[in-house]
C-alpha cells in the first residue's frame, strides 16, 4: 500500500515542484514545448523499438524459442512509452532510460530474475471443503 501511495501522490508531487523549478529557470513556454517534444519522441521512439521487439519475438517463437527475454523487453517498452507520454521530468528521463537497449537488458535481467524466483517460489493450496 505504501508503494501505491508514493506512486501517485509522491512522484506528481516531485515532478510538479520540478516542472515549477524548470519553467521558472528556462520559461514557461519552453517548459511546455520541452514536454511536448519529449512526449511526442517518447512515443515514437517506444513504437519504433516495440515494433522492432515484436519482430524478434516472432521471428524466435518461428525459431521454436521461447522468448523470455524479449516479452520482457516490450513490457518495458510498453512501461517506457507510458512514463514518456505522462508529463514530467523524472518519468520522462525514466522513459529514455528504458528505451536504450543497455539499460533495458540489465532491467530485463532484473525482471526475469525477479520473476523466475516468484514462480519458483510459488506454492499452490488445494483445500477439498467437501
């Protein structure tokens, strides 16, 4: 719950006190266009390497690999262009920073690992209530 909470209250907080900060140092109306034009990149940077991840998750899934890593990576694609369209400094640096193929394939090592020890870790209850 605390994560929740940090997540939408905290973040919009910092990200507005930046924006107030950053408008007040280079202007508002380049404020506005630097937020328009890293939306507007973000988005078409994230469908370029979405498109281009789903070409390689067909082209391994034809191959008869399962591809693990890949599905990962347009997650974190998908993540990228949201923090990108979403205004604000943080988010938008958040978004490049995932869309450079060396960052996102040290988070996608982090997510697989993340993920293979919370299925791994799984256990399932059968309880017959009869």
């Amino acid at each position: 719950m605390l994560k929740l909470f940090a997540l939408f209250t905290i973040v919009p907080l910092v990200e507005l006190a930046l924006l107030i900060k950053l408008g007040s140092i280079i202007g508002v109306l380049d404020t506005i266009l630097l937020i328009v034009f890293t939306g507007a990149a973000g988005a078409i940077l994230a469908r370029t390497a979405g498109i281009q991840c789903l070409f390689t998750v067909r082209r391994q899934l034809q191959s008869g690999i399962f591809p693990a890593d890949e599905l990962c990576s347009g997650l974190l694609i998908l993540i990228a262009g949201a923090f990108l369209i979403a205004p604000g400094l943080l988010t938008d640096c958040a978004g490049l920073a995932l869309l450079v193929p060396a960052v996102r394939g040290a988070v996608t090592t982090q997510l697989r690992a993340y993920l293979e020890k919370k299925i791994t870790g799984a256990r399932i209850v059968y309880t017959d209530h009869r």
